[in-house]
C-alpha cells in the first residue's frame, strides 16, 4: 500500500522545431508530508502566501485541448468517475478556483477533446519520451513511488503539447465520502495541472498551504485543489 506521493514535472524544451528539442529534469520529486504538520508550521494562510516560480518563460499561446486514455483506469475505479474528477481539475486551474474571494484574472483555457489509444509520452521513471502533437492524460506504474508526473514541450516562449501519468498502482480517492487512508485524485492532479500550464514547485516550509508546493498534505485531504494567492499571481503572470 502506498503512503508516500512524490511530486515531479519535467519539462522538454526546443527553440525551433520538435526535432530540436531536448529534454530536461525540471524538478526533484518530494515525498508526501502524509498530515505531518510541522513541514507546513512556517507557511502563512493560503490566501496571504504570494509566492509562485515557474518552469520558464513559456506559456499555451491557444487552448490546451486534452484527450484522456480511458482504457488505462485501473480496475478498481469508475473511469467515468476519474474522468469527471480530471476535468474538474483542469477547471479549477482555468478558473483559478479559490477560497481567496479573488476573481478569476487566469486567460488560461482547457478544453476536453474526448478519449485516446494513445499513451502519455512520460516513461515509468518520469523521463520525457518525446512529443506526438498530442495532450494526453492517463494511468500507468510510476517507480520510485511518484503518483504523477507531467512532460511539457515548448517552443521559443509557447508551450506547444503536456503529456501527464499517473500512478496506477496508487490508492486513489474520487471524493472525501470513499476516501479511507487514500490519496485524493483531485489534489494531485490540479498540481500537475498547474504544471502543465507552466507552473513550478514552490518550497513546502514556507509555502506549504499553496497548490504548487512540494508536498500532498496529507491521505484524504484536498487542500490542493484549491488555488492559494501564489498560485493565482503564477498563472496571471503567464496568462
């Protein structure tokens, strides 16, 4: 049984055409704090907390239209019900959902293009493994117990294609009312979402309460699914 989520993205970077590109490990992957509430002592309110970084200069110039490998939803869950949770996710990036009474300043848009054959170009060790000119979603084993992994590709200052796994041998939860000791597909995946759009981690001591930080807070928790000031201000800065 799995306890522990590491977060990771990397990012494959070009400066002309895809056969330039190369890529690059962006971010170390950090291990869940599971409700450990001293890593997060040191960290303001969500709302208060104004820190972001990004993953570089570039940003989706055109819609991210996303397909979801439907076929690859481990057995135990309702592929129907991950997907309704994946698209909330995106939304909530999209719409900078927040608890802030901020208005929505984020231009960036998401749309769902329906189901894929296709597999996410990201290997079982998050390596990038090259752009196909589709944004795909799906499931496959992660190693070292990372439960997600997001691949960007940018051209000049446009990020042009995301490709993000996840874990299928995590225990995953689709809401709080079946969650038991497992790890909310919601929270993790508006993280990867936020790096999909160009977002990176910020540091889990001081930063903790926000969607970008480095580590889950905690099996059944969904605190990062809704957005802190740092993480609205990254996604303004960018669109």
């Amino acid at each position: 049984m799995r306890t522990a989520v590491l977060l990771s993205a990397l990012m494959l970077a070009g400066m002309a055409t895809p056969a330039d590109m190369h890529a690059v490990d962006a971010e170390p992957g950090r291990i869940a704090r599971n409700g450990d509430a001293t890593l997060t002592a040191g960290s303001p309110s969500p709302c208060a907390d104004g820190k972001y970084n990004l993953l570089g200069p570039a940003r989706w110039k055109q819609t991210l239209n996303w397909r979801f490998r439907s076929s690859s939803v481990p057995s135990r869950l309702s592929a129907s019900g991950v997907l309704d949770v994946i698209k909330k996710s995106f939304r909530n990036v999209t719409t900078a959902r927040n608890d802030c009474g901020r208005p929505d300043n984020v231009g960036a848009t998401s749309h769902y293009a329906g189901t894929t054959a296709r597999k996410p170009g990201v290997s079982a060790d998050g390596v990038c493994t090259g752009a196909d000119g589709q944004n795909v979603v799906g499931f496959a084993p992660l190693s070292g117990f990372y439960s997600g992994f997001t691949c960007i590709y940018w051209i000049g200052n446009e990020i042009v294609e995301m490709d993000m796994r996840l874990d299928s041998e995590t225990r995953w939860a689709l809401s709080a009312a079946t969650c038991d000791g497992e790890l909310r597909m919601e929270a993790l995946v508006t993280h990867e979402v936020g790096h999909a759009f160009g977002l990176a981690h910020v540091g889990e001591s001081r930063h903790g309460r926000l969607t970008m930080s480095t580590f889950i807070d905690g099996l059944c928790e969904n605190q990062e699914a809704t957005l802190g000031l740092g993480d609205m201000r990254g996604l303004e800065a960018l669109y």
